[in-house]
C-alpha cells in the first residue's frame, strides 16, 4: 500500500469534493483501492491465524464505499475523505445488518490510522444482550475490561457515550454499570501514518486486531451465530 499517495490522494479530495474533480481523477483511486483491496484480502488472512471465524469474510464486501449517503445528511459533499474497511466473521458489517463484534480501519484526509473493534451502536435487541451479558458474567466481564493487551494497546473500552441513568431493566446497584449504561462497546486507537512504509501500517493493524480478540470474542460468545 502507497500510504504516501492515499494521504495525498485524500487530502486533494477534502479540498475538492466535487464530481468532476473525482472523474478526473478516477485512475489515481481505482489503483489506490485495487491496493486498499489487496491489504484488506492479506489483513483477513492474518487474522484469521488467531480468530478463524473470520476467514471466510469476503473482502470486497469489507470495503465501505466511497460515496456518501447524502439523503438525510446536511453535508452534501458527494464523497466521504477516508478509505475505510470492517473485518467480520458474518461478512456484515453494519450494525443495522447484525453484522456483529468487527475489526475495523480506515485512513483519513489527514494522514491518521484509526483502529478499532467492538460494536459500534449496535441495534436495540442487540445492545440488550450485550448488557444482560455483562450483568450474566459479571467475572468474565471484569477479567475482560483488565485485559492487559486492551488496556497496553487501547486504554480499554472507551467510555465516553453512555446513558445518564441506568437502562429499563438495570438500577443503580447493576455490576460495572459504566459499562451497562454504554451505547457502544469498541476499543480505538488512532496514530499518524506519514512514517509508516513499507509494511508498517499492515504490522500495526495485524497487531491491534490481535491485541483486540478478546473483546471480539466475548461479544461474538452472546450470539454465535455473528
């Protein structure tokens, strides 16, 4: 992967968020995104070594698109400045699909590498699952938010978006209700990438995503079939 010219490729495109520009530019992001392709078929094949349930994930259906949703957003910008993949072993990876605990990366406008794993907002009965989870395995939960490798690589689930009060069915003395009142339940990190070449980038992913199994596993264990 050229990380040099995708950075450029997509700082260009902040600045120029317009059709023409894109069609004009066309070959640069057809050959950006044949190599974001390739990173992503390699990237599931090496998560696949420590988390097999992901090794039939087809990785063109990983890839988010491009273009922007523009129906109900008040950005009318056409394209979205990231390129930006989710690994998972159900092949889905909206919340809304059911898509299930995910590994997921993308590279932005301004050379930064997010990293991340988790559910991010997952739908209703999904979130009650997990919440009733944490409450049913009080212990599994606890060794799990002080996993060492969660907490060296991550800093631990992120607990900025939560409910102001305990969820229907919880009260105020449910265990680790910081982590029941939560909407999401990811892990992220974010680094710049304008010194990672060569195979940098796909060292540091490969390593953050097995840094992450653990939660991966203990979400996709309240439901088996994601």
């Amino acid at each position: 992967m050229h990380v040099r010219d995708l950075t450029q490729f997509l700082a260009e495109l902040s600045e120029n968020n317009n059709r023409a520009w894109f069609v004009m530019n066309k070959p640069r992001y057809d050959i950006l995104r044949a190599e974001f392709l390739e990173l992503v078929i390699h990237l599931i094949a090496e998560i696949s070594r420590f988390d097999p349930a992901v090794a039939a994930c087809n990785p063109k259906k990983a890839l988010f698109r491009i273009n922007r949703d523009m129906r109900f957003s008040h950005d009318k910008n056409p394209y979205k400045t990231t390129f930006s993949a989710a690994i998972t072993a159900s092949g889905l990876k909206r919340p809304s699909q059911g898509g299930g605990p995910m590994y997921y990366f993308h590279v932005n406008a301004d050379g930064m590498l997010r990293i991340a794993a988790g559910e991010y907002i997952p739908p209703a009965d999904r979130l009650r699952a997990i919440r009733q989870q944490i409450v049913a395995d009080s212990s599994g939960f606890g060794k799990l938010i002080k996993n060492k490798k969660l907490l060296d690589s991550y800093d631990g689930l992120e607990l900025g978006d939560q409910l102001v009060r305990p969820p229907k069915g919880f009260d105020g003395e449910t265990p680790h209700l910081d982590y029941v009142r939560l909407k999401s339940f990811i892990v992220r990190r974010e680094q710049p990438i304008n010194k990672m070449l060569g195979d940098a980038m796909q060292a540091q992913l490969i390593a953050s995503f097995k840094d992450a199994y653990p939660l991966v596993t203990w979400l996709r264990q309240i439901n088996p079939s994601v």
